[in-house]
C-alpha cells in the first residue's frame, strides 16, 4: 500500500483551477461538517466528473455570504492534461449549481500553492445608495449622506500602518496580524459606492471591519484622524462595525509567472 501511495504521488499532477461564485447560499469557500460550502461543491463535481478522489485546496477562506468573481484553488490529479480537455470546464459547469462557475484551468509546478504562492489579493465592497431589488444580495444599502471625499482621507491611512488588529475578528490563530496595504480607495460608480482594496494578506474580516468604520467617517461620526487612533489602538472594541457580508467579492489574486508551466 505505501508503495502505491508512493507510486501515485510521484504521477500526480498540479492545476490551477480558477472560479466564480456567488456566495448567498454557502457557509464560506472552507469544507465545514454538515454545511453547503464552494469547496465541497468543486470536490464533488471534480471526482464525479475525473473518476478519482479530488480534494482541492482553496486561495483562503471566504465568510458566509461572501462572493468570489475570481477565485483559484490548486488540485493535484493522477491525469497529465487536464488543461488540454476542452470540454471539461463545459462539463464542470454543466454539473456545478447556476452559483459556482469555473473559469479556468492551468498546469502549475508541483510545489505551487493557490494560497501560499499568491502575492497580492483585492477585494471590493460594493455599497447601494439607492435601494435596489436586485442587488439586495451583492450589496449593503445605506441610507443618508456618505462623505466620499472624508472616507478616501481614511482609506489612505490604511497604507501608512501594517498592524491590522483593529480590524481582525476576537480569537483568531493568525501568526500576525501584519498586512501590507498597496491601494485602497473608494469611488462613485452609478448610485453605488464602491471600495476596492489590495494587500499581500488579509485578516479575517479585515475589509469587513474596515468597511463598516469608514462608514462611520463618511456619515461625520468620526475623523479621519479618529480613524488612524482606532487603528493603531490594536483593538477590535475600538473599530465600527463589520459591514454585512453580502456586499463584499474577492476580484483578483496574483501569482508570480514563475510557478506556471
């Protein structure tokens, strides 16, 4: 049997799989007993449809609610050419629920990790200033005045300071809690309000925290100055909020070139 397993490893190949989801009816990415999770939808359409075992290892964790319009995974199969099958993504797809879609697949080295290799991720919050029926699901509607101009004030703090305790959920097991912020920033787009943020890691419900703080900025119940002494204060008791889940979408994640082959 150990020589088998042994055999096996040695013919494995790694992909790259990327996806899209709509969070709404999932308890996060993270295979979980007894809850609907993405990752336990992809393992399930990826065995069914390859005939082996499949475990996929997500990018990170996503909250309940949370979306993905980009999202990767890494996955190791015994089959050599899983990007050269043209119509496995049209069967994956056929398989997988109208929510989860996969995009993509590419052959990585055998030591690339979709969470470990990554450089950079961004994530967008999407608020309404306008109710609206159909966006009820992927967006937070707030109502009143909101100072776009007073919460960018805020959003550039963000890339002075690396100490994100403020802003990370009680009783997490991070190592750190240090994130490297390379833009953040809000703009108007319709009558949405949309902040866009990119860091080498994230905490979690980092930009959830963050987001429900600034709205605090943006309606005057505090500086931008408050918000830079809320920060640094390194307490979760200190910060606003967390800004509902459903507004809030993984959009990229960036690999270096290196790891593809």
């Amino acid at each position: 049997m150990a020589i088998f397993a042994e055999i096996s490893m040695k013919i494995l190949t790694r992909y790259f799989i990327y996806l899209s989801f709509k969070g709404t009816s999932y308890h996060g990415w993270q295979l979980q007993p007894g809850s609907l999770t993405v990752q336990k939808m992809l393992n399930d359409a990826m065995s069914t449809i390859l005939g082996e075992k499949i475990s996929v290892t997500g990018a990170g964790r996503t909250d309940a609610g949370v979306h993905a319009s980009f999202f990767c995974a890494h996955v190791d199969s015994l089959l050599p050419d899983l990007d050269k099958r043209k119509n496995l993504i049209f069967r994956l797809n056929r398989y997988l629920p109208p929510d989860i879609s996969v995009t993509g697949i590419r052959k990585v080295r055998p030591d690339a990790n979709a969470r470990f290799s990554a450089i950079s991720r961004t994530y967008m919050y999407r608020i309404s200033r306008a109710k609206d029926p159909f966006g009820t699901e992927t967006g937070w509607y707030v109502h009143g005045d909101l100072d776009i101009d007073a919460m960018n004030k805020a959003a550039a703090i963000l890339m002075k300071h690396n100490d994100f305790t403020s802003f990370c959920r009680l009783h997490s097991d991070n190592r750190t809690n240090n994130c490297t912020v390379f833009s953040a920033g809000w703009k108007q787009e319709g009558n949405n309000l949309v902040f866009t943020i990119r860091a080498d890691r994230f905490l979690r419900n980092m930009v959830r925290a963050i987001v429900g703080t600034m709205i605090d900025t943006g309606r005057g119940r505090i500086t931008a100055e408050d918000f830079e002494t809320i920060l640094l204060a390194r307490n979760r008791s200190s910060a606003g909020m967390s800004a509902p889940a459903k507004g809030l979408f993984l959009t990229d994640i960036e690999y270096p070139q290196e790891i593809f082959e």
